[in-house]
C-alpha cells in the first residue's frame, strides 16, 4: 500500500470526527517571520502585513470550515 493511499485512508478516517479543519502549521526554513500563507483544498489565503498571525489562522480556519475541507496547512515565509 503506497504512502498516498494510507494518507487518503486517514483522512477519510478523521474527517468524518471533526467539524473543523485539521490545521497543519509548518514553521522554519531560513527565516524568523511567522507563516506568511495558508492552503486548503484547492484555496489560498495570504496574510495581510498588518495582521497577527493568530488573526490570520483563525480567518483562514473560518474560511475552510465553511468550504468543508478536511486539513488547513499554515506555512510560508
């Protein structure tokens, strides 16, 4: 069984459990900043210069909920 279809087997597993997104946050690389970007599905929502990351998450966690995915990844520098 390949990787892909184990990763496809756990998310059919959790989605059903949980009514909002899973959130991913992946931090490092070369810089200090907190993630800049967050991906769901097909979605992209980029933080604004101005707001706080913990704002940034939950608008991005509201608008990901509302499409019905199942994982939000928070990354980027």
């Amino acid at each position: 069984m390949s990787l892909r279809s184990r990763l496809a087997a756990v998310e059919r597993r959790l989605a059903p459990l949980r009514e909002t997104p899973v959130v991913i946050v992946i931090r490092g690389g070369l810089h200090a900043n907190d993630p800049a970007f967050a991906t769901a599905g097909g979605q992209r929502w980029e933080r604004a210069p101005d707001e706080s990351f913990a704002v940034f998450k939950m608008r991005a966690l509201a608008e990901a909920t509302a499409a019905g995915e199942s994982f939000l990844i928070v990354a980027g520098c």
